[in-house]
C-alpha cells in the first residue's frame, strides 16, 4: 500500500473515531502532537541544507535569479487566480444569503509591516539566531548567501559543499523514517479535529464551509493542472498522483512549513524535479505562497456582504483581487498573515471587521483546506521550473504516470 493511501486511512479513521468519542478524543491528540513536533524538528535544517545545497547546484548565480524571477511571477500569478475563484464561487453559491448571526465580538484589525520593515527584517543580524528562532525567511536569506559565496569561491568551497551534501541527504533518510509515522501521526489530529467541532458550530456554517473546499478544489483542478499542461505539456495526473502524501500531511496538520519536508520528498522522489530547483522553490513557497489564505479571504469577503447586505461592486471585487494579491507579499512570512490579510481587504472595502469572529469557530477546518492549497501550489510550480529549466526526470514523471 502506498504512503499517500496509509495516511488517507489514517485519516478517515480518526475522523470517524472523533466523531464516536467527542470531546474525549483529545486523548488521542498527543498522538498527533508528537508526529508534528518530528516535521517541525526536520525544518530548518532541512530547509538550510537543501537550500546551500541547490544553489551551489545551480553553479550559476544569474540562473538563480532567473529561477528566483519565474518562482515569484507564478506565485504571484496563481495567487490572484486563486482569489477570483474564491469570489465567484461565493457570488455564484451565495453562503451569506439567509442567514442571521451575531458578530458582537471586537476583532482588532492587524496592520501589516512596512515594505521597509520587510526588506530591513530579512537579513539575520545573527543567522543562529534565526536558526534557533526557526526564522524562515532570515534562514532562506543567509542560505542563499553562503550557497552563492560557496560557489564563488570554487574548488577551496567544495569541503563544505560535499559535507552539506551528506547533511541534506541524512535529513532525507530521516524524513522517511519521520513519515513512517505519519498514518498514526495523522489519526491522532483528525481524531482530535473531528472531536472537537460538533454540529451546532458546523451546521449554521456548513455552507461557507462548503463553498471554499469546492472552491479549493477546482483551483487545484483548473489552475494547477491547467498551467502545468498549458505551459509545461504535463501530464497533471501525474502532478496530482504525485503530490498525495504532501496534501494528506498537510490537510492533517494545517501547516505549510511542516509539510515542507514531505512535500520536497515529493518533488524529487515521485516528480523527478532536480535537487537543486526542488531545495530553492519549495522553500520559497512554503514562505510566500498563499494561494489558499487567498482564496479563503475571497470567499469569506463575499460571505460578509452577503450577511451585512453590502452590494459589492465590480470595483470592489477588482479591489480584492488586487489588494490581497499585494497583500499576500507584505504578509508573507508574518505570524497571524491570514487575519492580516483578511483585515486588510475588508477594511479597503469597508467591511466590518468584526465580523470576521463568525467564521473564528470554524477557522481550523478552513485552515486545513487552504493549507493544501498553498503546498499544491508549490509542488505545481516547482515542477513547472524544474520542467522549463530542463531540471525535470521525465522518465520518472511519466513512468509514476502510467503506474
């Protein structure tokens, strides 16, 4: 049996036996606990040594930045995508519509950091510092600079190089192990989940609930596999066969980051994307991709117009793709982006910002469903690059697609 397959059991059981024991399946939560903390304890060296790894790769700076450029455009591309399918999938199903609920709780708008504060916080004063503190971005900052130094320096780097080849590839061996668990790990969280949400909170909001799953699956659908067969001649099946263990990990446990071992375990084991452009794009994304924060924060706009009776123009809705596609780059990386980003689209079109305490209750399960997002969107585009990089096996793509 596959790993993908072991996780879904996993997770259909923990589902189901949430839902049998209630509130007592909290029990089964340090279960899942422990298997997150396993991901979290692979990040950062994983990401730092994947990272100096692929760039001294790469053995060339300006295709660095080449691929750098490509990474930033799609993500950006797909992110306005995403919002436009989270808006009409609101207008067409009309979530709000009926409802009468009470948003008498204050919620306190988050302003996002300047550009400056941005580009001033991306380099690390003290990269152990940001090591320890598993700061992402400083991390991804400082890797790229020793990876670009280590390349330059040519043969009297190669001592380093060779030893961070062999940390990266005993981290891979460890995330195979780590991923051994992941079936239990899995069944644990969702056994945790399901206990806890009980059908007075899901009922009245079922609907929401459904649009934005619906929602997330046709931009994984449409604009995934579209781009990826539009652009790259791939087979998405492949694509989405591919990406199983990542997007059943990540639906578990709502994080992106955590995912991001599995996911690079992904690109290059079942992908064939090289090291090198598997070790710089998905670390990148799993940062600044939020495709599904964009999507929810479409979906939940419209929900809150239709539940104040606001009319919201052809103005309005450009204003929402445009200010949450800036929006997600001034956010990206930053604790609580999700509600930043949130606040920021309803207040430019002069939404009341309590009302985003309706949907505080049913945030997780949200959450679970825009994870996969973001980490599909990674998997899509890191494969895109490594296909127009000539960074991609064919043979193992291909081969896993007609298995």
């Amino acid at each position: 049996m596959p790993l993908w397959a072991k996780i879904l059991a996993g997770l259909i059981l923990g589902a189901l036996t949430g839902v049998l024991l209630g509130e007592q399946a909290s029990v089964l939560k340090p279960i899942g606990d422990i298997f997150i903390s396993a991901i979290k304890m692979l990040i950062v060296p994983l990401v730092f040594s994947t990272l100096v790894v692929g760039i001294t790769a790469m053995r060339d700076p300006k295709k660095m930045g080449r691929i750098g450029g490509k990474t930033i455009a799609l993500y950006l591309i797909t992110t306005a995508f995403a919002i436009a399918i989270g808006l009409l999938a609101a207008w067409l199903f009309q979530p709000g519509s009926g409802l009468d609920l009470s948003f008498d709780a204050p919620v306190e708008a988050k302003e996002a950091p300047s550009l400056v504060d941005i580009l001033v916080n991306l380099v690390p004063q003290n990269p152990i510092d940001a090591l320890s503190s598993g700061n992402i971005l400083q991390i991804i900052v400082f890797a790229i600079a020793l990876g670009v130094s280590l390349t330059l320096i040519g043969e009297k780097g190669e001592p380093v190089v060779r030893l961070f080849e062999s940390f990266a590839e005993a981290m891979y061996k460890l995330t195979e192990l780590v991923m051994a668990l992941a079936p239990f790990g899995v069944f644990g969280l969702m056994a945790f989940v399901a206990g806890s949400y009980g059908l007075d909170v899901l009922l009245p909001l079922v609907k929401v609930i459904g649009v934005v799953y619906l929602a997330c699956v046709m931009h994984v659908l449409v604009v995934y596999s579209g781009l990826l067969k539009l652009l790259g001649g791939l087979n998405p099946v492949r694509y989405l066969r591919g990406s199983l263990d990542a997007l059943v990990v990540a639906y578990s446990s709502a994080s992106s980051s955590g995912t991001l071992p599995v996911s690079i375990r992904c690109a290059q084991k079942n992908m064939g994307v090289s090291e090198g452009v598997a070790g710089f794009v998905l670390p990148v994304g799993a940062t600044i991709n939020m495709d599904g924060t964009a999507l929810y924060q479409g979906v939940v706009a419209v929900f809150v117009a239709q539940l104040t009776g606001t009319d919201l123009t052809m103005t309005d809705y450009g204003m929402i793709i445009l200010t949450g596609t800036l929006a997600s780059i001034g956010t990206a990386g930053v604790p609580g982006a999700g509600l930043i980003m949130l606040s920021i689209v309803m207040s430019q079109i002069g939404l009341p910002l309590e009302a985003l305490a309706v949907v505080a209750g049913i945030d997780r399960i949200l959450d679970m469903a825009r994870t996969s997002v973001n980490v599909a969107g990674d998997l899509m585009v890191t494969t895109l690059i490594g296909k127009s990089e000539n960074e991609l096996d064919l043979e193992t793509y291909n081969r896993k697609a007609a298995a």
